[in-house]
C-alpha cells in the first residue's frame, strides 16, 4: 500500500506531471499566474476538487452507468466546484473577485476529468482520492514556479510584499538595474507560455539525461 502511494506521488509530481509530461491544465497557468496569492487559491482549490471528485466517483464507479459515466463525473466535478466558489465568495471575496471566471473554469479542467476518467473508475477510494490529490499537487508546484517568477519580475514581490527596491533583491545586488519598476511582459500571458516552454524543456532534459544514466 505505501509502495503504491509513493509510485503514484513520483508519478503525478514529477515523472508522469499534468503539466510538464501531459501538458494539461495549461490555461490557467497562462491567466492566473501573474499573482502568488490568486496561484495558491486556485491550485489549492484545484487539488480539493481533483482529490474528493477522484474519491467520490471511485466510491460510485459500480454504480454509475458506463454510458453516461461522463456527465456524472462532470456533475461530480461541478459540486465540489460550487462548493469552492462559494467558499471563496463568503471568506475571500476580493480574491473571488479577482479569479473571476477562472474558479468556474476549473469543471473543464482536463486533469481533473482525466484522473476521474483514467484513475478513479479503476481504482479503490483511498487510493484515487491520494491519486487527485498529488496530481493536483503537481499542477500546483509549477504554476507557483511560474507565479514566483512572473510576480517577482512584474511586480517586485513575492505574496504581495515588495521585495525588489532600487535593483536590490531582499539588500542583495542583483542583475536588475537601479530603480527596477518590473517589466510589464511578466505581467501578460505570453510570459507564462514561454516560461512554461523553458520548465518542459528543462524538465525532460533532467528525464531524458536520468534515463540514460540508468
């Protein structure tokens, strides 16, 4: 059992990522990654649905016909889901605000309806609820790469807090110039697809070089 856990944590974390191997979930890494703080809710919300959509369809896979076993995984989805967005709307409602559509946009997330699909219709509750929750771990670890990257440059801070005054990085000289204000590009979309570009790239490099070795 814990063999299996740990397969399936280095699979859904590294080498099998939804993100870096499968190359999904890839439009919210274009739109919310400009902030650390919007990044975190959203994949943190993304692990919740991922991990209880997972563990509910597992629990009614005997159940649920297998022609319409779609449409109920997306009805599973949906709640948790609307369970998310009013969540944030009662608690965080500037940050609700500020996602937007996006938080609704997580139903058409490929990697939750792929695990639901490939994983949890084959596999025991436990194991799929574990199965959601590090491929939604995963997806959150390289958008908070990406949102670190693009809020530290566009921004100057990490979580909102300024960190980069004058070209100096926490007292420290770094490459930015004497009175950096952030460059807008890390702001825009295209930021986050060719820094997305680099991670794959750097990513299957290490894979490619650790398979050889081996």
């Amino acid at each position: 059992m814990v063999g299996k856990l740990l397969t399936i944590s280095k699979e859904n974390l590294w080498t099998n990522n939804p993100i870096f191997i499968q190359i999904l979930g890839i439009c919210s890494a274009l739109a919310v990654t400009n902030n650390l703080i919007n990044t975190t809710i959203m994949s943190a919300g993304l692990i919740f649905v991922t991990g209880f959509s997972n563990l509910t369809v597992s629990l009614l896979k005997h159940i649920i016909p297998r022609k319409v076993r779609m449409i109920i995984q997306t009805l599973i989805i949906a709640f948790y889901v609307i369970i998310v967005d009013l969540i944030l709307r009662a608690f965080l409602p500037d940050i609700s605000r500020a996602l937007g559509p996006y938080i609704g946009l997580i139903i058409t997330n490929c990697i939750i309806m792929g695990r639901a699909e490939a994983f949890a219709g084959s596999h025991p509750p436990l194991i799929s609820l574990w199965d959601g929750l590090t491929s939604g771990a995963g997806y959150m670890g390289v958008l908070m790469l990406i949102a670190f990257i693009r809020e530290l440059l566009g921004y100057g801070s990490i979580f909102g807090m300024p960190v980069i005054l004058e070209g100096k990085l926490f007292g420290l000289w770094l490459i930015f110039p004497e009175g950096f204000q952030g460059w807008i590009i890390m702001l825009m979309p295209p930021s986050a697809f060719f820094l997305l570009g680099i991670f794959i790239w750097i990513a299957k490099t290490i894979m490619l070089k650790h398979k050889d070795k081996s």
